[in-house]
C-alpha cells in the first residue's frame, strides 16, 4: 500500500547529532516541492536550521557569523578548497548548503549579506549522483542530501554519511515507485532493520 512508501519511520529518532552545524540556505520555490532533499537532511540532523529565501520584497535577514565557529559554504565556485583538504579547527564548523536549482544556488553568497566572505568549499570527486528523481544540470552535480551526506562524512565521520544516504536512497526509490504505481514489491532501500540502517548512530 501506499503507507509503505512513507519514510517518515526511517528518519533518525533521536536526530543524529553533530558537532558540524548545518545551516540550509533554500529558495522559496523548492522549499513546497516534494522532490526536495535537502529539508530531508535537516530532519534527520539534530544541530540543523534552515532559512527560506526568495520572497519577493522581503531580503533575506543578514547572516550572522559567530566568531566562535569557522563557517565554511558549500559550492562548487571555481576556487573553491576541497573540503578534505580543510586543516582541522578547534572551532565547531558552520556548513551553510544553498538548495535550489543551479541557478538559484549559485546565486546565494551574493544575494544573501554576510555571506561573500565566508570561504568556499568544494567536494572531492566521488560517485556519480544516484538521485534519478530529477536531471542534474552538470555531470558531477549531487542532490543537496548526497552533498550533504558526503560534506557530513568529512567533517563528522562516514556513519553520518551513511545513515544520511540510507533515508535519502529510500526516499528516492519510494518516490519512484509511487510515480510508477509499484507499490506491492518488496522495499529494497532503507528499512530500520536493514544493516545499512544499523551502521547509523544508535
């Protein structure tokens, strides 16, 4: 049945926590789509928030830098320092991700203040995206969750990447499956019990 493709029971309970802050930056309009993974990512990460941009004649508020963290944006900007190669810090790190289209994304440092000067990171090369829900507008391009995942995996540790990647590839299969009307086959992704699930915090 339908229910089945909820992955509601999936997401992490108790949220994992971080010492890395995920700051999600998303635009107005992929905020309401229901394809959108990056919101996804917030909800299963406890030191997580999320602020809405976009809407017309409303600037986004100033974003504000502790100067008791090291902040660090996530985009693929030419420049950009892979994110592996970042030297450890005794500040806990603030990842702020922009969520949108590549267009729209590729667009936050400049129109949200406070942003310009924070540094760029980048993502090592790694696997292709496995998110065949949307067409990716660059080859190498990831769903925002992957990058997520992948940035959470350097700074926190692979466990956090791979609990991450098992909502994430369930909420793809489940919404593939609702699309085609497949819903009386078994679940392959992402079920409490399975070990990929298991290697997740407990």
């Amino acid at each position: 049945m339908f229910g089945e493709m909820c992955i509601c029971a999936l997401i992490p309970s108790p949220r994992i926590e971080t010492r890395t802050r995920l700051v999600l930056v998303i635009h107005r309009i992929e905020e309401r789509k229901p394809t959108n993974t990056g919101r996804l990512a917030t909800e299963c990460l406890a030191n997580s928030s999320v602020v809405v941009r976009g809407h017309e004649g409303a600037p986004t508020p100033r974003f504000e830098i502790d100067p008791a963290t090291r902040p660090l944006f996530l985009f693929p900007y030419e420049g950009a320092t892979p994110l592996d190669r970042i030297e450890p810090s005794d500040r806990p790190t603030v990842l702020i991700v922009p969520d949108g289209n590549w267009r729209q994304a590729s667009k936050v440092r400049k129109r949200v203040a406070g942003l310009a000067d924070v540094p760029c990171v980048t993502l090592p090369a790694g696997e292709p995206s496995e998110y065949a829900i949307r067409t990716e507008a660059h080859d190498t391009g990831l769903a925002t969750m992957e990058a997520i995942a992948r940035a959470m995996g350097l700074l926190e540790g692979n466990h956090v990447r791979v609990a991450l990647e098992a909502v994430f590839r369930a909420m793809v299969e489940r919404t593939l499956r609702a699309r085609r009307g497949v819903v009386d086959l078994p679940l392959r992704a992402g079920r409490p019990d399975t070990p990929e699930r298991r290697h997740g915090p407990q």
